[in-house]
C-alpha cells in the first residue's frame, strides 16, 4: 500500500549521531503552493521532527513558527532540541535550515514547541462549534488547477469563501469571517501533524475583506492544542469544522484568530497567525 | 528625577564583546508576582534586548514567549539572535538564562520575535472597541495587599474583574470575559515594552469561569502589534482598554484570547496566551 501523501511529505531521516537533534527531509511537491511548500505541510513537518525525537516527553500542546523565508525545493535539515524537561511539560526550540546562494546554511523557519503529560481535569468548551449545515450538505469547492497543495484537501466553504470577483477596491466584504469543513483528500485520521497543516488551511483573510488579489503570506502562526491524542484519533477520518476571522489589517499586516471542532463539536485546536499583504 | 519602575525593571546591560547577543538584568521586586516576577514584565525584558540589540532593523510586529520555569529572584541574562534578516523584516531567537541548583546556565525562557519596517497600507479594524463607559467611571480596583506588581498598574474593571467568592464548585460563570482599563501607576507614555506588559495583565480566566482559586499560570504567549511607535506614542499615558476570553478549559490548560485598545479605539495589539492550571 503506498503511503498517504501527507506522510511522505513529513518523512523525516534522523541526520546521524554526532546531530541528535537534526532531522533531514525533502520539499514534497504534492503539497506544493505558489513559491514554496504549503506553509501548514512545513509547521507539521516541524511539529514532526519534535514528535519523533526519542526525548519527547507527553504530547504537543503549544507551537509557534516563524516563516523567515520561502522554503526552497529540495533538502532541508529540522533541528529541535529539548532545552528544558520539566517534571510534566517540555520546552523545544527549532530551526529548519536551508544552504543559501552562498551555501551558507541559514534558518528559513524558527519555532518553538511546547509538550506536555496531559491529565484529566475539569473543563469547558467556551468556543461552542456554530450552528453551521452538515459537510454532505455543502458543495465542494473546486480548486483544481489553482496551487497543488489545495488538491490535497477536501473543502467545503459554509461562508466566506474565495471571492468569485476581485473588485474590492470599491466593494469591501461586511467581514473577513471563513467558516469551512475541510478534510484530507485521501482521507486520513486526524492526528497532531495533520491538524496543524489544517490551522493554515485558510486563504489570506484580506482577499475576503476587501476583494483584491495582492500578495500575501503567513509569516507567524501558533497553534494551541486542546485535543488529546486519543480525541484526534476519535474524530478519525472525519471533517474539521474551521473558521478563521481577521481582527486588525494595518501597515503590511494582518492577524487572524481561528478555531478548528471535529464533526461532534470538540474544539481540537486554536490557532492564530500573523500575516503579510502589499498595499 | 528618579527613573520609572517599569524602566528600572527592563534596564540592561551588554554582557561584552564577547556576546554581542548577551544582555544582563536582574528581576525586579516591585513587578513580583507569587513565585517569580510578573510574566509580563520579563516578556517586556525579552522585547526589550531586542529594542536594544545594534543590529535591530524596524520595530516589534510579533512576540512569542515560552515560559518553562518561575524566574528566580536574582541576575539572569538574555540572549537576542537575529538569526534572519530581510528587506524589511527580521527574525530573533531568544533566550533568558539563570544558573540551577547544580551551577548550569538553563533556559528558564525561550522567545521569537519578529521585527519590521511598517510602511503605510490600507488598514480596517475588525475588532472595534466594545460599548465601554469612560475609565473615570468605572470604580478602580482595591488590589492593595495582594501580589506586588498589581501596585504598579490602575485597573478598573468594566465587565468580569476578580471573584469575591471562591464557590466555583457550585456555580458557574456564563463566560470568562474580562474587560478593564489598565494604564502604570505612575502613569508612564505606552510604548512596545509597557504595551508588551499589558498584554498579561489578566487574573486566570479559570479563575472567573469556575470561581475556585486554583494554581495557574501562563505557559506561553503571543503578541501581535498592530501599532507603531508613533501611534503608541500618541496614546501617551491614556487607559488601555484590555479584553481577554478563554477558549478551551481541557486537560489542565486554558488558553485567552486578548485585544487591547487606546482610549480612542485603536487596536494596538492582539495577544494570546496558553496556561497551565490545576484539578
């Protein structure tokens, strides 16, 4: 059986002894965007280099990276190193490097991550999942032709999709509010890596919110992980409720806070970016 | 003239020639919190060596701290990597260190920032100021007593300030909203650091949810700033208007949501935060 794009695009080999921390992969062109990897497809990869470091105390429950580039096609090296082991939580700080024009070798993302042994204790969703139709009651969207990497995904915008007309410079949207349920195409149970390339999954919120088609790109995202393993694993092969909505776009930026439920309303993870855009 | 608190708190001094990166602090007792100091104030310190570093290209856009022990009280030092610089952006890794019991030099936090050159684009808010009354009709918090750093701010809480009674077991808030304004008492001009502060102002929002006075406290935060120097400038020494929400409550974290405006509605920055608490 051949494996699942999506793994072969987190495939990672251990860099050798004497670089314990290193991990060595390639850009995957399934998950290709328009001058580099799918941003979400490299957050998981280096969500993945932590996962497989044989130190990993408990599972992730924070991770912020940092796009200091576009990552080029080819080779790349992940170093994620545990720099403080607590009784019940573990600090990680990575790199995923790339050589430059000069053959230097330079970051092209910084992270940092955050596991941890988690326990029952009491709670409460305060993000209930909206009232929103069935994913088999709303239309796929058609995306072939535009990015790969969007072939990859099974979306099905319940509101605020990509704008069919690019007028916003006299019309702008009442809000920059995306609602969809998205999953893998081929579909694939849900695990951590998995719903981190999700957490990215939505186009720049300032396409939405004034309809104009300028450049944009994440350059920071964090994901807070409130699902267990066990909980991704429940939600299996199903589809992700995800919604992102911009609070402020000003001086060549903007930010989006967006939260991701399974199909029975489990909030699985939150996550927000910081996002570039020209003009 | 004696210097402000808060600028006595962030004062540092170059390690040496030898750690061009390297900045020397000691913790502050006036912005102590229970075991360590206020949060806020050593995720101010981290920004700070970055405002301070020579080779610092534009001003703060993005901060992520990872906080993976209590300071201790005493010297500590912080090491501020560009690791990437661009046209108009740049990319820190950071690190504050303090020996442990055994001598060695550990991280007790790791950080990235983001800096950049703001340029004029277009801007809208999508997360205006809520319906507040003015901060000299809301009634100012009597927190005297309680931790020291709470002496340095004026807070009066507009919606969801600090339980009075400790019966969460039983009785439920509807939500964990909080809205106050907050400005440094002595009043002192906003800029990135104080800002920065600000952004960890909130009690936990366990705390309201579920009024029972458990441990927590933040593990990691994120702050994105919309304002540049000269609109934080202008608010001066106005009252912030700081709002945080919980999201998840689940496996013994919560994370927040937050947004902080100047008095005349301006979003300056939105943060976000991930803490640990008990049972």
């Amino acid at each position: 059986m051949t494996k699942h794009l999506f793994d072969q695009a987190l495939e990672l080999q251990a860099a050798g002894s004497d670089r314990p921390d290193t991990w060595l992969g390639t850009t995957s062109p399934a998950y290709w965007n328009m001058v580099g990897p799918f941003g979400g497809s490299t957050a998981a990869t280096a969500l993945q280099a932590v996962m497989q470091h044989p130190a990993l105390l408990g599972e992730p429950i924070a991770l912020t990276v940092n796009y200091a580039s576009a990552t080029a096609e080819g080779p790349f090296s992940i170093t994620a190193t545990p720099v403080r082991t607590n009784r019940s939580t573990q600090h990680w700080v990575l790199s995923l490097n790339q050589p430059n024009a000069k053959g230097e070798d330079v970051a092209v993302m910084t992270a940092t991550a955050m596991t941890a042994l988690r326990r029952e204790t009491w709670q409460v969703n305060d993000m209930p999942m909206p009232d929103v139709p069935a994913p088999k009651d709303v239309e796929r969207a058609r995306l072939a032709g535009a990015m790969e990497w969007l072939n990859r995904y099974d979306m099905r915008f319940v509101r605020g999709g990509i704008p069919r007309k690019w007028d916003g410079a006299d019309k702008l949207s009442p809000d920059s509010l995306t609602q969809l349920w998205v999953r893998d195409d081929v579909p694939r149970p849900l695990d951590f890596a998995s719903i981190t390339a999700m957490a990215d999954v939505f186009y720049p919120r300032v396409w939405l919110r004034r309809p104009l088609h300028v450049p944009a790109g994440t350059v920071s995202m964090t994901v807070y992980f409130h699902a267990s393993a066990a909980q991704l694993q429940q939600a299996g092969t199903g589809y992700v409720l995800a919604q992102a909505r911009g609070q402020a776009f000003r001086h060549g930026f903007f930010d989006q806070s967006a939260q991701l439920w399974d199909e029975s309303g489990t909030l699985l993870v939150t996550s927000h970016q910081l996002v570039y855009f020209k003009e």
